[in-house]
C-alpha cells in the first residue's frame, strides 16, 4: 500500500502526509517506479514563467 501511495503523490506530500523526512519519501517513491521528476520540471518551469513576467 505505502508504495501504491509513492508512485502516486508527490514526495514532498508523501513526506508530509507520513511524517516522514522528505529524502524518506524520496527513497521509497524510487523504489516503487515513481517518477515525479516531470512533474517537478513543470512546477520549475511555471514558477520562472511567473517571476521572469
């Protein structure tokens, strides 16, 4: 179940929702075949949009 939820969310929200440091969480979404490297990509990407407007 812990891995079903790590390839799910987030790490950082992993970390959150399980009290868990966020390398923890990290560690565990690697292990499951979680890939949020995208989705952290596109957050990066959004938030330079904002600051460079």
């Amino acid at each position: 179940m812990l891995f079903a939820l790590a390839q799910e969310v987030p790490a950082g929200l992993l970390s959150k929702m399980l009290g868990v440091h966020t390398s923890v969480a990290v560690v565990w979404q690697r292990a499951s075949g979680g890939d949020w490297m995208g989705y952290a990509a596109e957050v990066t990407a959004r938030s330079a949009i904002r600051i460079g407007s």
